[in-house]
C-alpha cells in the first residue's frame, strides 16, 4: 500500500506574521524526524541513519499562492476568511509519500495525536492543522 499523507500546517493563532522559505530540504525533514520520534525514538534514529530514506517529502508549498510569504498584521489577507476561523494566508502544505507500511501505520495511528501540535521549521513555529 502506498503512503500518500498530505500534511497541513498553520502559523500559531497568537502570531501576527509568519515567514517560511518555501522549500523542502533538511528543515521539513527534521519537523517530520521529530514527529517520528515521538513514537518511537529507536525507530527513528534507525530512517534517519539509513543511506537512502523510505520515503519521499515534497517541497512545502503556500495555500495562498497570490499573497506573499510574509503577511504584515494590517494586510488584508491577514484576516480571518469569514465563517472559517482559518487564515488562508499563513497556511502551508507538503506530501509524504512511502511504500513503507510501518511508517504508513505509525501515520495513520498518530495524526490525531500529531494534530494540533506546534513544531518548528527552522526558526518558523507552526502548528499541524489536518494530516
């Protein structure tokens, strides 16, 4: 069974402006190794060390790609969209995909638990809205 886990990321609602280079690369990676560590730490260590990984992370990418990529408080888009509770412009998404079925189950077992959770990229706080 192929692994196809979109992951959805948000700016805390305390922060007025949030700044996330749009990239992949070693940061997504290590929010995702974190993750991962939090269920089995030994499990983890031991993807983390392999030569070749058992998964595929994509590039993250912007939900709002008109709005750019730093949102100051006053701008427009930095509004709640009505109804929703949601701000369009400072949410973000990235894909894992893997024919590994542990790291499929350990996925599907965890994303409730995982949901809501803060965690870092780089130096950018988010929290994980929906897996």
């Amino acid at each position: 069974m192929l692994l196809n886990a979109i992951f959805e990321l948000g700016a805390p609602q305390q922060t007025t402006q949030t700044t996330i280079r749009e990239e992949g690369g070693e940061k997504l990676n290590g929010m995702f190794f974190d993750l991962l560590k939090s269920v089995d730490a030994d499990w983890a260590t031991a993807i983390h060390d392999q030569e070749g990984k058992p998964f595929a992370i994509s590039t993250l990418r912007s939900l709002a790609r008109q709005t750019p990529m730093f949102i100051p408080p006053d701008h427009p888009s930095s509004s709640p969209k009505e109804g929703t509770g949601q701000n369009e412009g400072r949410r973000w998404r990235f894909t894992i995909r893997s024919p590994d079925q542990r790291l499929s189950e350990v996925i599907d077992q965890s994303a409730a638990e995982w949901e809501g959770k803060v965690d870092r990229i780089g130096n950018a706080r988010l929290v994980i809205r929906n897996i």
